[in-house]
C-alpha cells in the first residue's frame, strides 16, 4: 500500500508575522512548523504503516527551507520526501496551490492521499478537496478516524454533535482533523538517518500536466485587499456612574447590541 502525505510548513505566529508588499505572508522572514492537521494526517499514515506495512511519502510545496520540515517527518517514520519548489510557484492560493500538487502527485503512485483539513496560516479547508477534485478521486474531509479494510477506507467523518461511518473505495482523499491522533516522536536514530537522506526536489519543469495559467500569484483567482498582523481597537467609552447607574447603562448597551 502506498501513501502520500501533503504537510505544509506554516509560520510559528508565536515569533511574529510577516508580509510581502503585496499581501501575502513573507514566509522566508518567519520562523516555521509542521501544520498541526497536517501531522496528525501523517500519524495516521505511520499507523497504517505499522500495521500494514504501507508505504508513506511526504510531499510538500514551498521554500527550500521546508527540507527541515519533510526531514521531521522522516524522523518521525516516513519513507520518501518530495519538495516541490520553484520561483514561479510563489503566491499561489488555494486553487493555484492544490494544482500544483496534484500535478506532483499524478508523478506518483498512491493508494490512499491524507491532506490536514485546514491550515493554521490560511484556514481555508480548501486545498485538500481541491487536490481530489483535480485528480477525480472520492474525497472524506474532517476525518476523526481512518482504518483500511481491503480495498475500502473505513471512516469516521466529524458532524456537528455526531459523526459519520463511510465506506469509501480506494484510491481516495482524507483530510485529517488534528484530534485524529496525537503525533508520535521523532526516533534519535531516524533523526541522525534523515540527514543522510535525499529529498526529492521538483521544479516547474517536473511537472508536464499543470498549465502555466494555473499557477503561482498570476494563476491565483484570489486576490488580497488588505494584509495586517495586528488590528487596531477602537478607543473604549469611559462612564463615571454610582453602582446602580452603571448596571442600568450596561443593560442599556447590551440590549442596544443585541447582545441581550
């Protein structure tokens, strides 16, 4: 069994953020993490490894940097490590981003792709069922959890207050939840291994299907008005009033808000 799973390295907010003239995030000038979702998916591919014997290649879009990330995730377990990065890829949305790594992925075999359900930079959710779509599989997203009964996925799809039991056929996409599985540590002996390991890097030309109008900043239908780290509060109101006028003023707000 063979599977791929796309992780995104996404900016650490705890280190400040940062933007491109332009609006998008200034990736290379921020400190950077696995996505949560993203690593939950890639436990729940390790898992089916330890009991399956699967496969699991890592894949991810973005700057070089992001080897540190895919080197992580072999730590942790994973067998293949591909890169997908070029200048011409910067600025991609969410449309421009999923047609890409589709693009890589038709370079692949696969059984199963696991994508996180959203990422913490952008909140979207949309990459993932993007990614199905491009390349016409079935696709579950918010999965809570996945198990593999011969040629079908078992799954568990969150809904509100309950969830959903689907039988889908392989080859499918799941897009994980991070409350699928707590991730798994990195092995000392694996983490001095993944130094030693190539990452497969692909550039524009390694990938024939994706068309030039598809991609990076001018292939993204999405365009960014305004970009701010920070949004400024608006100056508080300041009342000097005895006990009882200040409950009936704060009634007064709450209703006027609707609040009440």
């Amino acid at each position: 069994m063979k599977i791929i799973v796309c992780i995104k390295q996404v900016p650490d907010t705890k280190g400040g953020v940062a933007f491109n003239p332009d609006g998008t995030l200034n990736r290379a000038a921020m400190l950077a993490i696995m996505n949560p979702d993203d690593k939950a998916g890639l436990e729940a591919a390790l898992r089916l490894k330890d009991e399956l014997g699967a496969e699991v290649t890592v894949l991810t879009m973005g700057l070089p940097k992001a080897t540190d990330m895919l080197r992580e995730a072999y730590a942790m377990g994973a067998d293949k490590m591909i890169l997908v990065t070029d200048r011409v890829l910067g600025g991609a949305d969410t449309w421009a981003t999923s047609s890409t790594i589709a693009a890589a992925i038709r370079n692949l075999e696969y059984d199963l792709i696991i994508t996180g359900r959203q990422a913490i930079d952008g909140d979207t959710a949309q990459v993932g069922p993007q990614i199905a779509e491009h390349l016409g599989l079935p696709v579950v997203s918010y999965t809570q959890d996945l198990k593999i009964d011969g040629e079908y996925a078992i799954v568990q799809r969150q809904f509100e207050d309950r969830y959903h039991v689907l039988k889908v056929k392989l080859p499918c996409l799941c897009t994980a939840l991070a409350e699928l599985n707590p991730p798994r540590y990195m092995t000392v002996g694996r983490l001095f291994d993944a130094f030693d390991q190539d990452v497969t890097t692909w550039g524009r030309a390694d990938l024939p299907t994706l068309q030039d109008k598809d991609m990076g900043l001018a292939g993204s239908p999405t365009k960014i008005a305004r970009a701010s780290d920070k949004v400024k509060k608006g100056k508080g109101v300041k009342v000097n009033l005895d006990a009882h006028e200040s409950v009936e003023y704060l009634m007064d707000q709450l209703i006027q808000r609707h609040i009440v």
